[in-house]
C-alpha cells in the first residue's frame, strides 16, 4: 500500500467518525417525504476540485441528497469558485451562498475563540482526542456559540490529524525557522511568530507560487495527500514531521443561521449524518 493509498483511507475513516456522530445534531423529523420542501443550497469547498478532500465532499452532498430523497440538494464549488476564500466568511454571513467548507483559524484574529475549534499548537496528539473534545467536553457547543455572534452556524467539525510543514531548506531544529518567512494561520502562526518566523496568512490556492517564487520559504497548507496532489513537492523539498504546529486539525461545516434555520429538522439532521454505505 502506498502513501497515497493510506493516507485518501486514513482521511476517509476519521471524516467518518466526525460527521456522523448524531450526539451534536437535531433529530430527525418524522413529517413524511412528500410534504417536505424542496431545497437548493450552494456550498463553497475548502479545497480544490479534483483533490481528494473535494471528493469527501462531493460525498457529503451526494449523501445528503440521498437521505432526503432528493429534495435538499446542494450544489458544490470548489475552493474560491464562488468567493476568494478570504471572503468565504463574508459571503456565508450575507447569505451570497448558504454554506461553506472551511478552517476556523482563518477568522480566529476577529473571533478568537476560533484558534481552539481549528487546531492547538503542541495539542492533542491523536484526532480521537480531538474529537473527544468536541462531542464530550463541549466543542461544539463553544463553536455555535462563536459563528452564533455573526449570524452563522456551525454544524459539525471534520477532524483528522497532523498537517506537515514544507520547506525549502532542512529543519533539524527550532533555531533554524528565526528569520524565514512562512504561511501559517490561527494559534499556528502566533506560535511560528514566537519562533522568528515571519508570517502570513495566504490562501490555500497562493501556497504553491509563494513557495516557487520564494515570497516564503516554509508553509502549512493541508494533510500530507492534499499538499503532494497540490504540487508542494515541487516547490519544496523538505517536509517536517511531526507536525507540531498543527498536530491534529478540524475543518467546519458552516450555514449562513437563516437558511439553517429555514430548514426543516430531517433536512437538519442529514447535514449531520455522513455514513459509509
């Protein structure tokens, strides 16, 4: 099995574990089908079409569709079809589209509860733990506490583990990232700042020319499939693991509040359900 292979599995199975636990969301209704609404919602991706974190999420719409036979569709576009990802905030709240795919630690300098529903620096080791935060000691509910203060809701986080940084020089210690230049976000770049780097928020999509034309000479972008789908290895020739800056990570799924709150619960209910079938 190659590194792919184990990598597009092991993402697989933890977006399993974190989209399905039905603890965090409404039950469903009992109304039958055809006396629901029909209902069309479009959704903005975090990633790249083609990728293989797009493809998760082609599955969640097809499975939501699915449990509502066929009535609650929602449309999805990849990462800055619809908004520049930096806008995709915005663009949710305004009601532009209904729903997005997104890293908390984008906004987490405006909502700084944030930094802990994206990732901890030197945090919990294992995803399991994550997410055990998350449905057991009250995650969930500091999130919908955070994105309820700007008219949005937070419907449930996706958790997997480490996030690698790419380089463009060896790193065989902390001294060595004091002065370089380097994309991170949320806790992640505070903690890199503290180390001498100095650093930026890039989109996801700027990663691979900033590395190229040398704007920046270390970056965090997504889990290791993602990054090497992505074209880092091209650009960067050194990767850094354990990824200490991010050594587990949560990705959300968020609705502008009014159109969640429009939906009927069953509608409701399958934005949480995301099973293997």
């Amino acid at each position: 099995m190659n590194l792919t292979t184990i990598n597009k599995s092991w993402f697989f199975f933890k977006t399993i574990a974190a989209v399905s636990a039905m603890t965090a969301c409404v039950a469903p209704s009992v109304a039958i089908a055809e006396e629901l609404p029909s209902v069309n919602w479009r959704m903005q991706a975090l990633w790249d079409a083609g990728t293989t974190p797009y493809e998760y999420e082609e599955k969640f719409v097809e499975r939501v569709s699915e449990l509502t036979d066929g009535k609650f569709e929602i449309r999805l576009f990849a990462g800055g079809q619809l908004a520049p990802s930096a806008q995709a905030f915005e663009a949710v709240r305004a009601g532009a589209f209904q729903m997005m795919k997104t890293f908390d630690g984008y906004e987490a300098g405006s909502i700084p509860a944030f930094a802990f529903t994206s990732t901890v620096p030197f945090g919990f080791p294992e995803s399991d733990q994550y997410e055990a935060w998350f449905y057991e000691k009250g995650g969930i509910e500091l999130a919908r506490q955070a994105y309820a203060s700007a008219g949005l809701y937070y419907i449930a986080p996706t958790v997997y583990g480490q996030e690698p940084i790419h380089s463009k020089f060896p790193i065989e210690s902390l001294d060595d990232l004091d002065g370089k230049k380097g994309r991170f976000v949320g806790l992640a770049s505070t903690v890199m700042s503290e180390f001498g780097v100095s650093t930026t928020g890039l989109p996801t999509a700027e990663v691979y020319q900033a590395l190229e034309k040398g704007v920046i000479d270390l970056a965090d972008r997504g889990d290791l499939t993602a990054n090497f789908e992505a074209g880092l290895g091209e650009v960067a020739g050194y990767i850094a693991v354990p990824g200490f800056h991010q050594p587990t990570t949560a990705t959300s799924y968020v609705a502008n509040q009014a159109a969640y709150d429009s939906l009927p619960d069953s509608y409701k209910a399958a934005l949480c359900v995301f099973r293997r079938t």
